[in-house]
C-alpha cells in the first residue's frame, strides 16, 4: 500500500516534470499528504510551530535556485535575483492585502523585530508594551534596548495568564493602559503577537491595534506564526509593522519572512546590520534588497509554496483543516488525559495546548531537558513541545495538512507513557486520576512508544 502510494507520487512528480502541464494531483489531505513531504515515515510530525517543514516542491526549488545562482553568480545576484524578489514581494504583498512597496524580505522576525526596534531613536523616559507571553528573543531585544539606554528608557509588562477568553483580555488589557498611563513616560510602542509561540494564543489584535493607535502607541505586530494560519489582511489592520515568518506555516524553505512597514516610517528604517544601501532618510527597498553575501534561494521558495498551497486545496481549505484538526485533536487528547484545552475555539489557529496529567508539576525532574530527552530518545517517533504555565504542565501540538486525528491519539498514548511513569515514580502524591485517565486509552495503546527502552 505504501509502495503503490509512492510510486504514484512519484509518477506523479515525474509527469509534472516531464511538462505535461497538467494539474498535478497531490495525495488527500491528512495522513496520505505524508508522501508530498520528506518526514521519516515512523515519524509523526506534531511539531510543524517551532521550525516549519516544507514539501518536496520546495526542497526541489531550494536546489535549483541554489545551482541557478552558481551558474552565473554576477548575472544571478547583480539582475535576476532582484526581480525574482520583486516577484516574490508581489505575490505575498497580494496574499495579506498590502502594497508590495511597503513589505521586504528578512531572514527571520527576530531579523525584521531587530530592525524595526534599533531603528528607533527614542525619547528620554519613553517606555515599551509588551505582554508576558512574548517570544525570548524579542523580549531579550527590548531588555538590550533597555539595558543600553542609560536608564532613559524602560519597558511595561501586561502579564496575561491562560485560559482567559478574548474578550477577557481586551477588558483587562484596556485596563491596564488606562491605569499605567503616565504623560511623563509615554508608550511609544508596543508589540504584540499575533498568535503566541507559547501558549499558542490568536489575539484578537484587530481589536488591539486601534486601541494602542488611539493613544499614540506605534503597533509592531510580530507574526511569527501568522501567514499561512490566519488570515492577515494588512489593509483592515493598518499596523505600523508586522513581521511573518514564511517559513513556518506557509512551506517556504528555512529563512524567509516579510517585514511590512507603513510608509509614514519607511524612511526611518534600516537593517540591523547596516550595509552599503544605508542612506538618510531610508531608501526602504534598496537598504533591504542587499543585506550581504547570503543565499537568498529560501526567498525564492515562495512561488512554489504558494502554488503547492493551491493545488492542496488553497488558502482557507489549508487554514480550516488545520484549524478543526488541532481543535478536534486537542479536545481528543484532552478526553484521554482527563484534562482540558487551553483555548477557546476562537484562540486557535492550527496550533492547540492540552494540559498534561501530570500529578507533581514542581517534580524536579520537570526541569531542565527532561522532557526533551524523553521525547526525542526513549519515545523518539513524536514530538511537541512542553511547558510550564501558570503551575500546570502543557504541550503545544501543531495540526498539519500531513496529519490526522490518529496522529493526536498516539502523541496522547506518548505523553500518557512518560507521565504515568513520572507519576508512579512520584511517591508523595495520588495516581488515581491519572490511573483512570491511562486505562481509557488500552484500546488505542500504540505498541511503538512504549517499546522503546534504553
Ligand atoms: C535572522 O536574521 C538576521 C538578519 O535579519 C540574521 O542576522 C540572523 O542570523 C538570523 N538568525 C537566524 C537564526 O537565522
Ligand atoms: C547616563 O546617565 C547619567 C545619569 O543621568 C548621566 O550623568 C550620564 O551623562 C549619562 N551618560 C550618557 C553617555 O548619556
Ligand atoms: C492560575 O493559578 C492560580 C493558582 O493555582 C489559580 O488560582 C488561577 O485560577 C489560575 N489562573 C488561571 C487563569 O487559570
Ligand atoms: C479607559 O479610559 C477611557 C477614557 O477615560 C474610558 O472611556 C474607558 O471606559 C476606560 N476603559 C476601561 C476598561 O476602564
Ligand atoms: C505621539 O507620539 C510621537 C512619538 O512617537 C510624539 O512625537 C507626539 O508628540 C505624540 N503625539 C501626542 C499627541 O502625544
Ligand atoms: C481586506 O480589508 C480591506 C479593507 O477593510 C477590504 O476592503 C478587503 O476586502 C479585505 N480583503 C479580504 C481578502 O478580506
């Protein structure tokens, strides 16, 4: 069954090369979607958040950019990567509803992030927003921006602790910046994200966005995990900035984000790294263009994903896939723990956090690599990420058009494995619960995970 697919799917991509200019056909969304992408087939990808993966097609564009640029590097560098890129700019532009002129391409968010805050020249006892959910690296940029300002500058933290609805939020949130307004320090901006790394959180930020503009704080959205989950529409949402990795959700090769920034700003923004395009004020799309001597294929990727994308279905097919997977799965791996979801159905996207079963959260064993160990060594065929939040353990589980609801059920038998070990290790608390929680789940007790012993 497995050699019929694959040859099929070899067939298939052998047709398309061959120019037969035929649709290609791509296997059916959920487990069959394997076959486009390169996983180990005893893998189960559940992980796809943290670093993205890509289909075939794109690992064949990877190549062929690469080899392009090679055969003729001058050519390459000095003419045609710039309008492969203009290509390239146009097609997302269109994809999130703005003007291809006010978007360029970055490496990263943490890239783009850098750029737009070392960009700014701020005013003695001015202050940065940002919520307590906010990714490491961009809040080791604003602590740097802090700790180098000579005390003129100093950063305010909104702390958000889940699960709390939208609504919730936005009523604490007004709060917050009702009380801590202060004319002598004002908020010059803040960033927010747009779907949290950890807890995986879609904030209501076509709600946020006008609040903050409504007091003179600028918006920086960081979209790490946006484009190819949620819909962006830069138009309705008119941030001042908003960075995205396409690497992530959208299938592009590894390295390959957009910075969009409102041109009323555009000509206060540099690279991070300031290169020979460095002119004042910032000539936008020249300084971005030549960031130095880097591969840009991962760039050059995006056509490709994006036609991949259309030919699996298309944007809102992708998106609502994803999206009823991780909320249905989530709710699946909730029922087997004995436990609960984190997000309301609105606060998904394709990413879901399911609280663990585990009976002492303070374990000492819980800290450090532990978790990581014993997913990737001894029940090494799934992987998601674990987390401490609020005294409870979670894990972040991304849907994917690649998986299916079976993929949630054996990563539940997975964390059912290593918690009851954990918790029949832990001798000063019960494991009643969790007893009765593990026994539901003998019927779909999957034989890989608990056969792994080192
Ligand atoms: C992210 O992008 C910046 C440039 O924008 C680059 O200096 C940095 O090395 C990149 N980081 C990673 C992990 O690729
Ligand atoms: C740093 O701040 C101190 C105290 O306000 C001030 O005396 C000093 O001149 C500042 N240094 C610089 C380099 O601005
Ligand atoms: C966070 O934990 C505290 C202490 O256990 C609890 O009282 C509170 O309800 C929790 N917050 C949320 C939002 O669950
Ligand atoms: C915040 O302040 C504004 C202006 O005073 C007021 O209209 C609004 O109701 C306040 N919001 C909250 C949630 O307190
Ligand atoms: C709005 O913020 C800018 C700095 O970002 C400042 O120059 C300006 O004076 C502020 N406007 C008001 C009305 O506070
Ligand atoms: C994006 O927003 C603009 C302005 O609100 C609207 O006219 C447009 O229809 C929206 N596009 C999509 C695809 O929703």
């Amino acid at each position: 069954m497995k050699l019929y697919a694959t040859i099929t799917v070899v067939l298939l991509v052998l047709g398309v090369h061959a120019g037969n200019g035929g649709k290609r056909q791509l296997p059916a969304l959920g487990r069959p979607m394997r076959e486009a992408f390169y996983m180990d087939p005893d893998f189960v990808q559940l992980n796809h958040g943290a670093y993205g993966t890509y289909p075939k097609v794109v690992g064949d564009a990877l190549r062929e950019y690469q080899q392009r640029s090679e055969r003729n590097p001058d050519l390459w560098l000095r003419r045609d990567a710039k309008t492969e890129l203009a290509k390239v700019r146009q097609m997302l532009a269109d994809l999130v509803n703005a003007d291809s002129a006010d978007v360029v391409m970055v490496p990263n968010t943490t890239g783009g992030i850098n750029a737009v805050f070392r960009s700014l020249v701020f005013a003695a006892g001015e202050r940065i927003l940002h919520l307590s959910s906010i990714y490491n690296s961009m809040g080791s940029i604003i602590q740097y921006l802090v700790d180098y300002s000579n005390g003129s500058l100093s950063k305010l933290v909104f702390d958000v602790t889940y699960p709390m609805s939208n609504e919730d939020f936005l009523l604490a949130f007004e709060t917050f910046l009702n009380q801590t307004e202060d004319p002598a320090h004002p908020i010059r901006i803040a960033l927010i994200d747009h779907i949290t790394s950890v807890p995986s959180i879609v904030n209501p930020i076509e709600r946020i966005i006008p609040m903050l503009k409504q007091r003179n704080i600028s918006v920086l959205i960081d979209g790490a995990h946006a484009i190819g989950q949620v819909p962006i529409n830069i138009t309705a949402l008119q941030p001042d900035y908003y960075v995205t990795n396409c690497h992530k959700w959208l299938y592009a090769a590894r390295g390959c984000a957009l910075l969009y920034v409102d041109k009323k700003y555009q000509g206060e923004v540099h690279p991070a790294q300031i290169n020979s395009g460095y002119s004042q004020p910032a000539n936008f799309q020249n300084e971005f263009f030549w960031t130095g001597t880097m591969d840009y294929s991962s760039y050059m990727t995006v056509p490709t994903a994006l036609q991949f994308r259309r030919e699996a279905g298309g944007e809102d097919v992708i998106m609502k896939y994803n999206h009823d997977l991780a909320y249905n799965g989530g709710r699946r791996m909730a029922e087997l723990f004995g436990t609960s979801i984190m997000q309301d159905e609105e606060q998904i996207g394709s990413m879901v956090d399911v609280r663990l079963p585990v009976n002492n959260p303070d374990d000492s064993k819980l800290d450090g690599e532990w978790w990581i160990d014993e997913q990737l060594y001894r029940h090494p065929n799934t992987f998601s990420s674990v987390y401490k939040h609020n005294g409870s353990w979670w894990v972040r589980v991304s849907a994917q058009i690649y998986n299916d609801l079976s993929d949630f059920e054996l990563s539940a038998q997975h964390f059912l494995d290593i918690c009851n070990e954990l918790n029949m290790n832990d001798q000063t608390t019960t494991t009643s619960t969790t007893t009765t929680s593990a026994s539901t789940t003998t019927d779909n007790s999957n034989s890989a995970s608990s056969n792994v012993i080192m």
